[in-house]
C-alpha cells in the first residue's frame, strides 16, 4: 500500500469541512507548553520523555509552501506521564537528536499519515523501530474520511480545526494560536491510536496493520527516490508538443530551482509554473514574450529577469540533437490505455484483473490502491509470470513489494482474472 498518505495539510476538502454540531478541541487539557528551543530545556524534556511510558505520539509542521526543504520547523512530541512537548529544531544539533532518538528510538512511535513526517524526521537521525499510523490505520479499516480531524470527530465527538495546517512554520516567533494548534495534533493521538487497534483487532486485520507498519519503519530512513527529469512535471507541459519547447521549460525549471536551493524559497513563490509553460508555449520566446507574461510581472520574478533571459537563451542556442525527447523511454510498462493496440493479451489481462481486484476491494470494504498497489498488478498484466499461478504471481508481488497479506489476498484473485482472460 504505497499511495500517498492523506495528512491534514493535504486532505480533501470535506476532511476540513467546518463541523458546527460539534464541540470544539479548542485548547489542550494541560495548556500549551512552552517551546524547547534552549540546551537546559532540552535536557529537561529528554528527562521528562524518559520518565514516561507507553508510546509516542509525534507530529511535525513543516513549510513547504514557502520554503525550498522539507526540513522541520516544529516537531510535537506526547507520551504518558511526561505530557506534550513543543521542540524549535533550529538552535539544536546533532548531539541533541541523538540524546532524542536514544530515548525514544525503541519505544512505538504514533504518527498520522508517517510517509509525509518520517522524512523530516530522519534528516534530524530520528527513525522509528516501531510506529503506528493512524491514517493508514482508517484506510486498512475502510473508513471514507482518514484526515485527523475526520478521525478526532469519530471517536471523540469533537472537531479539531486545521486552520493552520498551511502557516509559514518557518517563520519566527511562532504565534500561540498556531502553537496551541500545533500541540492539539498530538493530544489524542496516543488515544486514537488504541482504539483503532481495537477496531483492527476486531476486524482481523490488525496484522495487516503490523505489516504494513512495520514496512514503513523499515523504509522510513530510505532518502526519496530522484525523479527522472523532475522538470516534467511542470504545470501546464500537456499543451506543449516539440523538443523545444521542452526545452524551455528544462532550462528555466533548472534556473528556478538554483535560486530556490540558494535562498530556501519554495519554486512556485520565485515563479509560477504557469510562467513558465506560458513562455514555452510561444512560437517564438523572446524578452517581450517573457515581460508579457502575468507570472513573470511578479516582484520576485522581476528580480531574476537576467537568469531567466540566460535561461532561455541557453534553450534556444541548443542544437537538435541536445533537445530533450517529448517522451521518455521507459522500463515500466505504458498507460493501460495504450494496451489495446500495442499488447491485447496484456489488455485483456488488464481489464479482467481491473474488475476483479475492485470487486475483493469492496467485499472488503477497502479503496482497491489500499489493497494492492495498482502499478504492482498493472507490471504483471504486462508481463505474467509463467505459468501465471498463484504461487508464481505470488512470488512476482513480493519481488516488487506487497506485503504478505496482500500477496495472500490479491495473488489467486489475479491468477483466477489471467485465466479468464486467455481462454
């Protein structure tokens, strides 16, 4: 189950809809404590979480939006008997989240949606050896709504608000209204974690909980895999057709991303995507192309006029044979749309494994992504194993990374669906 966690900052609308019948979360049960953010504070808090017991409840504020890093900018910290803990991460180096990850580093660590927090957490050398994800929980459970407030709401009849999920974390002081907010993620997260594991437990799926738990722990200290020619993603590239104008594009997100790294500034704050497909899109870029353009009208985009200009000439200067490809060559299989002409057995295999993996999906009441990840039976549609049994396909699901309880579930089911469609 490798979708993308569902945190707060990043849910649906409905997960943030205003919840009037409900009381508020409004502040936590032992105030807002004050941020550790000296040496003899730390220390004291070291002591606290070492003097507790039970696991760990964690959450980070991060600021994306505005800055270049994932890099954490306040982390939340909660464990029974030594309250909430609100650390500042900038005055403190590595000797200090040494002494953090040597006290809690073997307790279980409760975090909500841990793919978008275990990265930040394992730039300060804090790496969970067990953790429990409430998020990932809801979804092992079927729940339509997994955000922590749609969760907090459930079970405890209250509405935590998320108004300052999108704040600028980097910004100094912190203001107490986000304080407070930031310390209420935690407050019943020790809670909510035991009686998701009771739900799990009752449902006979708290080992496919354990797995997929402690799969996450296992790659929580793994960097992010690179992205092949990361400046593909680009807002707006769908209405561009040649290798020059890929070009373009190539040259100034390079540009930008250079200036991003240096002052810390999320690219989209120094120039829109928007700008920059604009530009390439023209027949013929010039400087009044580029001045023409609302994005790069921007105050901060007007400061680095020259870099674009240079960026754009370097595209433009290139010859053929340096011009990017509109596709790239791939050893993943290509969209199942294109199956039906270039591979009709694999098509085939696909339109009957589709329909019966959705199909186990809702027996179980579960989304089919949560089931088994899509591009893992998709890669086998393409190219099966031979012969495609439920052993063979098995084998084929673990090499690509299902855990066991979805190999155990999705393997005869797949055999079963490639049967049918080649007969």
């Amino acid at each position: 189950m490798d979708t993308p966690a569902e945190k707060d900052d990043l849910a649906p609308k409905d997960d943030l809809a205003e919840s009037p019948e409900l009381p508020l979360l409004a502040v936590p049960a032992d105030g807002v404590p004050p941020v550790i953010d000296t040496d003899p504070a730390f220390r004291v808090m070291i002591d606290a979480l070492a003097a507790g017991d039970g696991p760990v409840a964690i959450d980070v504020e991060r600021a994306q939006a505005y800055r270049y890093s994932a890099k954490a900018y306040l982390l939340q910290l909660r464990r029974s008997g030594s309250g909430t803990q609100l650390i500042d991460p900038l005055p403190f180096a590595e000797h200090h989240w040494q002494a953090l990850a040597t006290t809690i580093g073997e307790v279980e660590w409760i975090v909500h949606a841990a793919t978008q927090d275990t990265p930040s957490l394992a730039e300060l050398g804090l790496v969970p050896a067990t953790l429990f994800d409430t998020e990932l929980a809801g979804r092992l459970l079927g729940k339509p709504r997994v955000g922590l407030g749609p969760l907090i709401e459930e079970f405890f009849e209250l509405h935590l608000a998320k108004e300052h999920s999108m704040a600028d974390w980097s910004s100094r002081p912190l203001p107490q209204e986000w304080l407070n907010y930031a310390a209420l993620d935690v407050e019943l997260l020790i809670e909510l974690r035991d009686l998701l594991a009771a739900e799990l437990a009752a449902a006979d799926r708290l080992d496919w909980a354990r797995q997929e738990f402690a799969y996450l722990a296992e790659k929580a200290a793994e960097p992010p895999v690179a992205r092949t020619d990361p400046w593909r993603r680009t807002s707006g590239m769908h209405q561009l057709r040649t290798p020059a104008q890929l070009a373009v594009v190539r040259e100034l997100w390079f540009a930008r991303d250079e200036l991003a790294r240096r002052y810390d500034k999320a690219p989209g704050k120094i120039l829109p995507d928007k700008a920059i497909s604009e530009l390439a899109a023209q027949r013929q870029p010039s400087r009044n192309c580029l001045r023409n353009i609302d994005g790069f009208k921007r105050r901060t985009a007007r400061r680095f006029e020259t870099n674009w200009l240079q960026a754009l000439d370097r595209a433009l200067a290139l010859p053929a044979g340096d011009l990017p490809p509109v596709r790239l060559k791939s050893d993943t299989p290509p969209p199942p749309r294109a199956w039906e002409r270039s591979n009709p057995p694999a098509h085939r295999r696909w339109l009957a494994a589709r329909d019966a993996v959705n199909a186990k999906a809702d027996e179980l009441g579960l989304a089919a992504e949560n089931l088994i990840t899509p591009a893992y039976w998709r890669q086998l549609c393409w190219a099966p194993p031979e012969p495609a049994d439920a052993t063979a396909i098995s084998a084929q699901l673990e090499l690509l990374g299902a855990r066991p309880w979805q190999r155990e579930i999705v393997s005869p089911v797949l055999a079963e669906a490639f049967a049918a469609a080649d007969r």
